[in-house]
C-alpha cells in the first residue's frame, strides 16, 4: 500500500504551532483492510512509542492487526519524521501533518482528541492539551473551539532519501 499521508485544512485565529504533544499522542483512525477492504467500526488509537513485532521477524510496527473478516495480519506505522505543526501561514490551506506506512492497512478517518498543543501568534503563550474532539459532519469537517478543520487523506510519493547515492 505504501505510504499516507493526512492531511489538515484549519481556521486557526491567534494561534501557530498546531501540533500532536509527544510520543503518546493518540492518533484515533478507522482502518479499512487492504485485502477485503472491511473497515473497523470503532475507533483504533496507534502511538508513536508503540512496537510491535511482525510475524517472521520482519521488523516491527507501531500497530499489527488481524482483520475480522478475512483474517490477514497487517500493520501499519508512523512515520515520525513527518509529523509537521499547522502553522498560522498555513490557514486554510491543506498541509500534511504526518505520514503512515502502511502493510495492509489504510487510514480511512482521522478523529482529532485530546493531546494537541499550540501557542499564541503574538504573545508566544504555550497551549497544552487541546482537545479538537467535536465533529460536525460525515464529511470530515470538524468544529471545536473557534477552530473549523477539515482533513484528507493523500498517498505519498515521497520515498526515503538514501545516502548510497550512485554518480
């Protein structure tokens, strides 16, 4: 499958430096099986400073799941070098705010929560755990405290740089 990227397009005022605060942040998706294309009912919460072994010791992910319905094991991981704030030049703009990997596994929504930080444009004041929780409608469009967010999900193209570059 590759990778995903999410995407955001906010209204912020008087904020900057929308972002996940830390290694424990939840990120609350639904996932949909690559397979048989099944997708979970309920939210799912991965985190960055979760692993866990693939079968075969194929490396490690931060999420490994067997699918309800057709039973396949897939995973997916966070990319944690691609985890951006949405900044105030960015407001109402789509802007990718992190990247999964995904084996079998694909983001199909994003429920923001608890857990986001920012800080204020002009007085620098830090905002710790803000909660973006209420969701306005089917389509993605999200409203909690003054702020109007919208996502989308987008396949990357981008691949790892390698440092084995051939001239």
């Amino acid at each position: 499958m590759g990778k995903i990227a999410l995407q955001l397009r906010a209204t912020l005022e008087n904020i900057t430096n929308l972002r996940p605060l830390g290694e424990d942040f939840r990120w609350y998706l639904k996932m949909k099986c690559g397979n048989c294309g099944e997708i979970s009912e309920k939210w799912q919460y991965i985190r960055l400073m979760d692993s866990v072994a693939l079968k075969g010791g194929r490396g490690s992910a931060s999420m490994v799941q067997k699918c309800k319905l057709c039973a396949r094991e897939n995973s997916i991981e966070i990319l944690s070098g691609t985890i951006k704030p949405y900044n105030a030049e960015d407001n109402e703009k789509f802007k990718t705010i992190v990247e999964f990997e995904c084996r079998g596994l694909e983001p199909v929504d994003f429920q923001p929560q608890a857990g986001f930080a920012a800080e204020g444009v002009e007085s620098g004041t830090v905002f710790n755990d803000i909660n973006l929780q209420e969701k306005v409608n089917a389509t993605g469009n999200l409203l909690s405290r003054g702020r109007h967010l919208t996502q989308e999900w987008r396949r990357s193209n981008r691949h790892p740089q390698s440092n084995n570059r051939r001239d």
